[in-house]
C-alpha cells in the first residue's frame, strides 16, 4: 500500500493509529491513516 500512497499522492510519510495500532481491531473495524504530504507537492497547492 506504501508505494502506491508514495507514487501516487506524493506521500512522504505514512502511519497508523486507532484499534489496529493497539491491536484491538474486529472485522467491523476500518482503518485510521495519517499521512505526510511531500513539502514540493504543498508548495503546488493554491489556497482561495
């Protein structure tokens, strides 16, 4: 999944929190991403 992240939105940095991080997860549960964007990509990015 990290290469793909990285190829395709320029992810620098990628980790995970919430009952998978504590290993309390149930087939219910969905998966909690935080991610760091390339600073070249957010330099791109206009704000209106």
């Amino acid at each position: 999944m990290k290469p793909t992240l990285t190829e395709k939105f320029h992810v620098s940095m990628i980790g995970y929190f919430g009952s998978y991080a504590t290993g309390q997860q149930t087939d219910s549960s969905d998966l909690d991403l935080k991610e760091r964007i390339k600073d070249s990509i957010l330099k791109q990015v206009r704000y209106i």
